[in-house]
C-alpha cells in the first residue's frame, strides 16, 4: 500500500472508527472478504422474561438457545435423545446404531479410535463454527482432504488398475494443454488472440501442462514415478503417462476436482478426538437447559404462544413445555409424523420437502494405506455406487485406524441401504480390496449407518427438487409464533456452518419480533 | 482382484515367500512402488574391529554412522558446531544466528514459537526419513503446504492488487477449457479426434472447467466469493472471473503449480515442536560418538586408511583420529578450505560445484493472516526477489505465530544477501503489507539467515552447472578409503530424504568395500 493510501485509510478510521476504514479497505479490493464472524447481535437483555422451547439439540437448536439465553431469554431444548448433536454423531467402543429398521450394531472399535459418521470436517472459510470452537476451546487439528497418493478406480477403465491422484490430476492438465497447443499453432484462436497473446499462452502452456519444448505431453514428474529416484544414477523411472482417452473412460472428475469445491479446499479441520466435541461443548454450557430423551408429541399454539408436548422416554409419561416462541430445528421428515397447529401452508412444505439418504460404512484396519501406500488422509474415489474411500486423518502412523469404506448419497444411497448390512459391509471390502489388492481382509469390525433409517434424523439433507422453492422461502419465514431453522434454510449447504448461519438468522428475527410486538 | 488371480498370488507367496508375491503383483500392477524404505542390509556385525570416522554430524553424517555401529563398525563423528543437525536448524528464543559477514542476532521469540530455519517439510513419499521418524519415535503433524486462500502477488499486475490462490488455479482451469472447447467447435482438432472423442473431451471441458452450458467460463464458485452466502435468500455473491491476461500478467505460475512439484503433494508432515527433533534423535542415539566443536583441519591418507586432525575449539588444541574408512559429508565449499590428500581430481570436482545461496527471513507476529484472512498454513507467492510468504502449520489458531515473510534462493537470495540486515527486513515487511495492507506493523523480532554465510554450511544446496555431471558421478565413487556421502550426492534433491538416500549408499559400498579387501 502506498504511504498516500495509508494515510487516507488511517484518517477515515479516525473519523468513522475500525469499521468505516474496514468498508473502505474492501471496496478498494484491499482485503479479503469474510473473514472471521460477524458477532450475533441480538439486544443484550432484551429477552428477559420470555421464554422459548427449542425443539432439538441439534447445532441449529444448541446455537439458538446458548445465544438467546445471552440475550436473557429463558429457553428449554426438548430433544428426543440420549444425546446432544444431532447428525453431528460420533462413533465409538460401545456406540449402538439403532435403526428404524430394526437392526442393531454395537461398535466394537479399539479403544480410541472413533469415526465421526455424520459431519466430518470443517472448511477454513466457515468461521461461524471455527469462532464457536474457539469459544468453547474445541482444539482442532488439519484434516487432510487430499491426498496425491489417493486413487481413482473405475473397473471398466484402464484394465481395472487404480490410478494415483498425482497421474489423474496432472496427466490431465498435460493433456488438455497439448490440445490447446495445438489448436492454436493451427490457428484456431487467432479470432480471439492476436499474436503476441497467442506466444503467450503457448509459453505458458508448456509450463501449465509440462510439456516437452516439441509442445507435446510426454508424462512428467508431476505424475510420479513408477520407480522413485535414488543415489548417484538412480534417476527412478516415470510414470508412463496416460492417454486422455483412459482418464475419459475413468469418469471420476467428481474425484479429481473434489478439492476445487469451494467447502472442500485446503485448509480443512476437525476437532481432535471427535467431532462431536463441538455439541459437548454446547451441551455442557447448556447444562439443564436441555431436556434429553423428551420426544415432542404435539407441537400447539397457545394463546399467542405454544404448548408443546412431549413423552419423557424413560418414564413413559407425557409432559407440557409453554413458551412465548417455539424455534423449530427438527428435520421435516420427523416433523412431518408430529401432530401440530402449523398453518396449512407451513404444513405442506414440511411434507414436500425430501430429505435423501446417505449411507456410510467404517471400518477398523491396520493401518495398511499408511504403511503400504503412502496415503495418509484423503479420498479414493470410485466409479459405483459406493462413491468413495475415505482414509482418516486422525491418529496418523497409529497401528489401526477408522477407515471409511463408502459415502453414497441419493439413489445411490437408497439402493446400498437397501441391502442387508452384511451385504452392504462386503460390498465395501470388495471395493477396498480393488484399490488395495490383498488387504481386503485386513477390514474388521464394520460399523454402517444410513441417515434415513437413523430415528429422529430419518435422512442426511434436504434435497430440494428444481424449482422447488416456494417451500424454502416460506420456512424461512416465522409461522406466527413458530420460528424454523436447520441446515436445510441456508444457502450454504449441508454443513454445521449453514445450521449456525440459519440460527444465527432465526434468533435475530425472532428477538426483532419480540420488540416489534413488546 | 478375481479370485483365481488371488489363488495364483497366494500361491506364489507359498512357493516364493513375501518377496516373490510382492514383486509379482508389481508387475502385475496391482502394487503401488516403494512404500516403506528398504531396510539398510549391511552385513550384520560385518564391522567389528573397522573404525569410521565421519565428517559432519549433518542428517548424511550421522545416518552412515548410526548404520554402521549396528553392523559393528567403531565410529567416530567429527562436529565443528555446538550442535548436530548440520543445514537442519531449528531456531527458538535465544538462538543465535552468527554469519560469516560478522553479523550476529539472537532469536527473541516467544517461548514455544520456533522457526525451521533448514529444511521445513517432510514429503509422505519420502520413507527412509519417515521410517527414522518412526524408528526414534519423532512425533509428526501435517504440514499445510498449500491454501487456497493464500494469494498470488504481482505489483505490475491486477493493479497491484492479490489474487486468492483458489481464482488463480479456478479462473485458469475455466479459461483453458474455454479456449479448448472453441478450438474444438471449430474442428481444429478434428486430425486427432473422432466426432465421438470431440464430444466427449467437450462434455469433459465443461465439467472441469465448470463452464457455462454456452461452453463460456463465468466465474465458478471453486474461485471463491467476494460475498459469501448466508441464510434464506442470500445466495453470495462470486468473484468475478479474471481474464486469462491478468493472470498471464501475474507470470506466477511457479506458486500456482507449487502443489504438483512431486516433492511438495500432499500430504506433507513436519515434525511436531521443530525439524530438528530429527536431528536430536540422531544424536541422542549416537552419544559420544559424536565430537562436537571439533572442526577439521586436515584429512589425510594414513597408509590403507586415514588420519583426521581436527581444532578442539573450546580448548583451541588439534587432535587427531585414526581410522580405516572415513565419510565425508562436509559441503563442498567448507571441503575446499580444507587441507587434504584427496585425489586432485577429486580436488578439483570439490572446488567445482557451486552451491547456492538461499535467505529466509522470519518474523513473530500475530496470526492476522488467519484472523483476517482465513490462511492456515500454505504459502503466498510474489512476483519479486522475496519469492514468498510461508504460513506456519505449526500452533494453529494461537495468538502469536512464525511468518515466512522471505524464501529466496540462487541469484535472487544473493541480491537480497547483499542487503543490511535490517533492509532485508523491511524489504519483507514490505511484501507482508502488500499481501495484507495494515499488518506489516505486527511484524516484530525479525530473524534472517543467508546459507551462504552460515559457518561449517557456506550455501544451502549443491547447483551443479548444466553437463556438469563427471564431477557428480566422481565424488559418487570412494576416492581409496574416503567415501562421500550428503544430499547433494542423489537425484532425490535438497532434501533430508536425499542425504539418507546417499548415506545408504555410500554405507553399503563401504560395507562391500571392506568385504572385498578383507
């Protein structure tokens, strides 16, 4: 920055404070966007002597109900089970999966070993959640979401042979490079680019894609050695570049560009030991405030309030909550089952709204993509309706870790959930026997879950069909005294972000309601 | 893999052991290569009664002599610094920089804070230094060598203004494709392509690319938001996607494709507290085997074997060791100044190969680049003779942290080596506050190393001239009972990797050696 820049920016942020010259900064491109939360501002004791009932200890309703009761209201969270979190869940020794199908699997892993079976990671952009887990003190570690050792696998393609990432990604970008070259020695371009420009994506093309002075793509170190080099003349041995005709065939682009996702690109974490760190640590600073294993009943307007009611699990016996508010966090196929006074309207979009499946698959192993394949964290991706293979990024260079061995949404989903658990463990050994021939049997102790059938989740996300979004824009509005929020009402997607970032939304227009009508 | 071809294999092993299988399914390409270093098989207990002497307890040095002492050889190791470790240096409060030019610092920072002044990262490929880690039980963490929200910086280009690495690599990828699918349409590739083929890299671009049903790039959310969505109607709003002439412009495609040099994929480690974790092993292993503060001042021919007259600094007395082999792992620039029988072509190879200067500058600061700007880890690229700026992937979400506000080798490191200290400093705090205006100021207690001018180093890697191979391939062969070994002795490059590569060699020939004349 120039001292003359400087010096306007230093007199704006006298004048108009920290803010102003922040404003000022970003207009003149001199700062990234976004980072770090806005705080919640929500009138500070402004909510003394009303009362809200959160329905669900998810994260959407833990946020809700910790930022209102900053706020002075006075909150109750009936939540149906045992536990905090929501879909937030993580997998231990002792862990019972119940699902609504009547199975039932008791998680056998070593002690220490865990498996986040819901939320996995969270992206550095999502500061709504990073400010939270600093708040609480939630210690975070990298999570490796990439790996160039990772593969592609595709049985119909390149003779069955997984590919490593680093071949797939840059004998790609080899490849369209040489095209391109080509194409514009041809002349091909020369509508779009003069000369000069023309010289100047030709030159760095060859840079882009490796290429050899003669512009054509002859493989590169990029892409990795069959024979790594050594000492003295040990120069190793290339890989032997892939045609773009097999990297064609291999149609994982899904896979390769995984990374360039806009939630998914480095840097990513998770909480050390456990994602569900992050609703323990709402939990604990809720305290009583929850009411565990209270499923809601009936959901009724009372006056220009609510009753809700619920069946307190252990005893069998059905209990009254009455507030001034009701926050709603329950997904819609729960919802849909519960008795309530939400207007018509309201009605129908909870009905319409389509939450998908989402099955996945762990394991414990030794810790064999480690030792013998150098993959520490990251994905293999894979053309089936398994979808992927996923390698833990916790406990690095440990004995025996948590593989993932299947993250299949939608139909996909549907049609792995549908088979009988042992069916759908095998399935997964085969798929990792594919990618890690001889190690298949090294897979113990499979744990499977499948959002739809897990009770009180009954899916994973929202799955809006085209067009649909009449029975969005409307859940985000307030049904008089009925405030929606979850996951599902933001923009950005399936994450704990999108559950804190409607929340955060929800409790503010909520506290803007009350003093609209005080 | 098929169960007749499993049969086959276990057959196989049955017949031929481990080895036979392995290989087998190696060819079979069903095996990745080299995962897990080779065990060094030297002839077990083959040294007793051989004395070694090593010069330089560096990562080469100290390797040749753990190895040998397991196979019985009586070794002796020759340190002219305080300290094993060699170019592998750990800086912490109270460390003192001294350089040949007579400058002096001493490290300021925090207590816990730590810069790896020498070798920062450890390539997950890079298993014989990962199997020493695993041998001593050095504890390892990620390293984040990559961010997408760290940023390119050219001052001539953007109108000075920072690109978000995850445009850079996005806005490329779209205008690439872009331009291929053009040039596709228009049939330019129509010799090499099928209709078939045309069609489906078409419908590929489009998907790797991200463009427009139109076959045009308009911006793509892997490039980032300048506003990021929230909730309900708040969809974001996108960066607007950058000409393929700006980002020519920016001429910075060394950082942009940093993350598929072969040495710097993920997943990348660091040891946990500092590099020199790695060394201290080493040496905790070695004892008394190392003499430190002993530096060499004569390396004779002793008969068959060699004498070594080395300066006991504290006391300022020479010394002398016998012995019937010796390693030389000195660089060659301090080999130079040392009087000794070698060969005179093996003279003249050391006095050839020139070894490169290389300065890093660090600073302690706040992490305002993670506060304010998301980057965790990664690294920021400048078009300019600082090269870059390195996030630390150490203490994440601390209050204070290491910036890397320089890493400049070869004849831009000697530029900046020729500035004042302090001009070294602000010409990276300058950078810094380019990068990210109104934070330069936070940079405080800076330290600088120049390789070049580090005693007993004299330069940080070997750059051997283009065709200067003889000299390389010479001090690769024992010049009678002098052996070299060191990093810059293997096709592995600069790295710790390299150094074990040779020191492995090097042993081994050492061993056979012995053998032959026994």
């Amino acid at each position: 920055m120039t001292p003359t820049r400087r010096g306007f920016l230093q007199r704006i942020g006298a004048v108009g404070g920290y803010s102003a010259a922040y404003l000022s900064m970003q207009a003149l491109g001199l700062l990234p966007v976004a980072s770090r939360a806005e705080p919640v501002a929500l009138q500070p004791g402004g909510g003394r002597g009303k009362r809200v009932v959160v329905l669900g200890a998810g994260i959407a309703g833990m946020t809700s109900a910790y930022e209102l009761q900053k706020a002075g209201y006075q909150c109750t969270v009936l939540e149906a089970r045992e536990r905090a979190g929501g879909r937030n869940w993580t997998i231990r020794q002792g862990t019972r999966i119940d699902l609504i199908d009547g199975t039932s699997q008791t998680c056998g892993f070593d002690r220490g070993l865990y498996w986040n079976a819901g939320p996995a990671r969270l992206p550095s952009q999502h500061q709504k959640v990073l400010a939270y887990c600093r708040e609480f003190g939630v210690a975070l570690e990298v999570e490796v979401n990439v790996s160039r050792s990772a593969m592609i696998s595709n049985a119909a393609a390149n003779g069955g042979r997984p590919i490593e990432m680093r071949q797939a990604i840059n004998d790609t970008r080899g490849a369209v490079s040489e095209l391109l070259s080509k194409a514009l020695d041809r002349g091909a371009l020369d509508q779009e680019l003069t000369h000069e420009d023309r010289d100047r994506v030709l030159a760095f093309l060859e840079q882009y894609g490796d290429l050899s002075p003669d512009k054509l793509y002859r493989g590169s170190s990029r892409s990795g050695y069959a024979r790594r080099p050594g000492a003295a003349d040990d120069a190793g041995e290339l890989h032997k570049p892939l045609s773009l005709n097999v990297l064609l065939d291999e149609d994982l682009w899904n896979g390769v560009l995984f990374e360039e996702l806009i939630d998914q690109q480095a840097t990513m974490f998770q909480p050390v030991g456990g994602m569900d760190a992050i609703p323990m640590a709402f939990a604990k600073r809720l305290g009583a405030t929850i009411r565990y294993q209270s499923e809601v009943t009936q959901i009724r307007r009372d006056g220009d309030g609510v009753r809700i009611t619920y069946t307190h699990r252990p005893s069998g016996t059905s209990r009254t909550v009455e507030a001034d508010y009701c926050i709603v966090t329950l997904t819609s196929p729960v919802l849909a089952k519960i008795a309530s006074d939400f207007s018509p309207a309201y009605r129908d979009a909870i009905a319409n709204i389509e939450w998908q499946q989402s099955v996945k698959i762990a394991w414990q192993s030794r810790r064999f993509w480690e030792q013998q394949y150098n993959i520490y964290g990251g994905i293999s991706w894979i053309k089936g309706f398994t979808n992927m293979v996923w390698y833990p990024s916790a406990g690095l260079f440990g004995d025996q870790g948590i593989l993932l061995g299947a993250y299949t949404s939608g139909p996909n989903g549907e049609k792995l959930a549908a088979l009988a658990l042992n069916e759908q463990f095998e399935t997964t050994r085969a798929v990792v026997e594919r990618l890690h021939p001889g190690h298949g049997h090294e897979l113990r102790r499979p744990m499977g879950i499948a959002w739809a059938k897990v009770p009180y989740s009954l899916g994973e996300a929202a799955h809006y069909r085209p067009g649909q979004v009449a029975e969005y824009r409307l859940l985000n509005e307030p049904d008089g005294p009925f405030h929606f929020a979850g996951d599902y009402l933001s923009k950005v997607g399936t994450w704990q972000e999108s559950a804190i970032t409607s929340a955060h939304r929800t409790i503010a227009r909520l506290d803007e309601q009350r003093r609209a009508t005080a």
